[in-house]
C-alpha cells in the first residue's frame, strides 16, 4: 500500500482566497487507492483557495475514455500503474494534448520514475514532500508547458502565411485517414492545385500581391471543402486538399465551386491581378495505392490540364485556370 499523501498545515502554503466566480479545478487521477483523489484536492484547495474535484479511475483504459470526454486540468497517475500502461499512457497525448500528465511516486519508486520521465511525464509529485504549494505548481507549471508544446506543434505544422496545414502536416494526416480507408469501402478525393503564373504576379505587382493571391486561393479552398476535409498548402505555389468520405463524382461539384469561391475571394481582397488556380484530381478508395501514389496523380493530372489548355488557346493563360483529373472529374475551366 502507498503511503497516504502528506498533508502539512503550513500557513505560507495558503492562498488568497478565491472569488465566487473562480471555476472549479478537475482532476483525472489514476491510481489503485480510491483516497488519492479527495487528498489531493484537499491539498490543491488549500493552495488555490479553489474547488477542487478528482475523478479517482484504477483502470488506464477507462482513464484515457473519460480523459477524452471531459475537459480536467491535470491528470496524475500513481508510478506502480506504469508498468503495464505505456499504451495507455501514450494515447493520454493523442486524447489529450493540453492536459499535463503527472507522476505520484513514492520513495522506492526511482525505476518507475526513470520510465515516467523518458514516456514525457510533465513533473514528478513525491508523496512524502508533497505539500499545497508543491502541487499547485506542477499543475499550473504542467499546464503551461502542455500549452506552449501545442503552439510549437502547431508551428511546426501550419504554414504561417495561410493558418492551413504545410507539408508536414497534411501528410500526417492524410497518411492516418489513409490508414482507416484500407480498412473501408469509403472514396476519397485528393485535389492537387497551383497558383497559376506566380512568380509573374510576383516579378510585376510585387511579393506582397503574390502573398494576397496564395491567400485568396487558401481561402477559397477552405470555403469550398468541409471543416472536416484536410487542406493544405504544399510548399511554394502549390496546394493540396483531401476531400474525405466523397460520392462518385464529387469533382465534377467541387471544381467549379472553388471557382467561384476564388473569384469571389478575390473581388473581396481587391486584387489587382486575375488570381487562377490549376487543379488535378484523382480519387481512391481501398487498394493498395500509397498516399505518396495518389498525389503524383493528383498532380499529373493537374500538369496535364495545363497542357491541354496551353495548346488549346494560349493567349487565354492568366486568365483561365483549368482542372485535370483521373476520370472522375471535369477537364474544365476554373475561371476567376
């Protein structure tokens, strides 16, 4: 049995106290002594002059569900439960990644907090020198660290120009739902666009007109897909965009829409130049066709729109842009 959770009265661990509208704190403790969760609070109530509420969960698994389906402040997992929870634990970040997770170790247990801290444990809460001012702390201290985590994630996969996915990031998580298709009979479509005569735009209007153009295209591809759909910017004048769980057919609707959308967005940002986007298509559903398969092409049949309507009328370049596909969509005109 742990020993109980130290309980000092020190009056330097007392907080101000709180006003009527201070929210209540939430607690996801993990551990085998139904008793850590009221001590704890106790002791996070003496140091915030807060509320606090633990909700005590012995089984890792059924920890991680009500970690993601109730917003807690911290979770805090007994050490002698790591043993046999590295899934669990690992999926505490993919349910939760703005929840910081704490250890409650007891002397003898210097192993456990070794693993702990290699599995990306926020702090590690020593029962025997537990005090109000300690807990408190880890938690504000946890929380702040999860938040600033998030942020450098998000830097690392949001193209800063736009707030879309970059690269990275859409691979990511086009390469998960790609997994999940294999699995099903669902069809998804994978746009593959560029920004038509970009370095034009840029050379004669300047570098600032040419972000206010990937900035139209950005948005009318946000406008035409659902929330749920994953967009990105690839890199340079290149976008991609997976339209997720389509019927048969979609492109034939989703081209002249982004059409509109980007005439639309356009007239809205004032710009001075015909702003149009080159977009192929190529639609998958279970095979065996890798991610990196189904965006060549995406993007051959995008080049090969160019070229039909280069040789078609050349003199309308600028201010056509046109749509390839892999069959499942139209060989039409965008135009701005």
């Amino acid at each position: 049995m742990s020993p109980s959770l130290s309980d000092p009265r020190s009056s330097t661990d007392r907080a101000p106290a709180a006003t009527p509208a201070a929210q209540a704190h939430r607690l996801l403790v993990l551990s085998s002594d139904p008793a850590d969760g009221p001590a704890l609070c106790r002791l996070l109530e003496r140091a915030t002059a807060v509320r606090a509420d633990a909700i005590v969960e012995p089984r890792p698994r059924q920890a991680l569900r009500r970690l993601g389906r109730a917003p807690f402040d911290a979770a805090i997992i007994e050490a002698r439960l790591l043993d046999g929870t590295g899934e669990a634990l690992a999926g505490f970040a993919a349910v939760a990644p703005d929840v910081p997770v704490l250890v409650l170790a007891g002397e003898h247990d210097g192993r456990l907090i070794e693993r702990a801290i290699r599995m990306g444990i926020q702090d590690v809460l020593l029962r025997s020198e537990l005090t109000p001012a300690r807990l408190s702390l880890a938690i504000a201290c946890g929380r702040e660290r999860t938040r600033r985590l998030a942020e450098l994630r998000e830097l690392s996969l949001t193209d800063p120009l736009t707030g879309l996915c970059n690269r990275r990031g859409f691979m990511l998580l086009a390469e998960t739902h790609a997994r999940h298709l294999r699995r099903t009979r669902r069809q998804s479509l994978m746009l593959f666009a560029d920004v038509d005569d970009l370095k034009a735009i840029n050379d004669r209007r300047g570098h600032a007109v040419g972000d206010r153009a990937l900035l139209a295209c950005a948005r009318a591809l946000r406008a035409s897909l659902r929330d749920s759909d994953i967009i990105a910017r690839f890199g340079g004048d290149e976008f991609a965009a997976l339209a997720l769980d389509v019927a048969e057919g979609a492109a034939f609707v989703l081209l002249p829409r982004i059409a509109e959308q980007l005439a639309r967005v356009s007239r809205a940002l004032s710009l001075p130049v015909a702003v149009t986007m080159s977009v192929g298509t190529a639609s998958f559903a279970r095979g065996g066709l890798t991610l990196d398969e189904i965006l060549d092409r995406a993007d051959h049949a995008m080049y090969g729109g160019k070229r039909r309507r280069a040789r078609s009328d050349a003199g309308a370049r600028g201010h056509d842009a046109g749509a390839g596909g892999d069959g499942n969509g139209p060989d039409a005109p965008l135009a701005a």
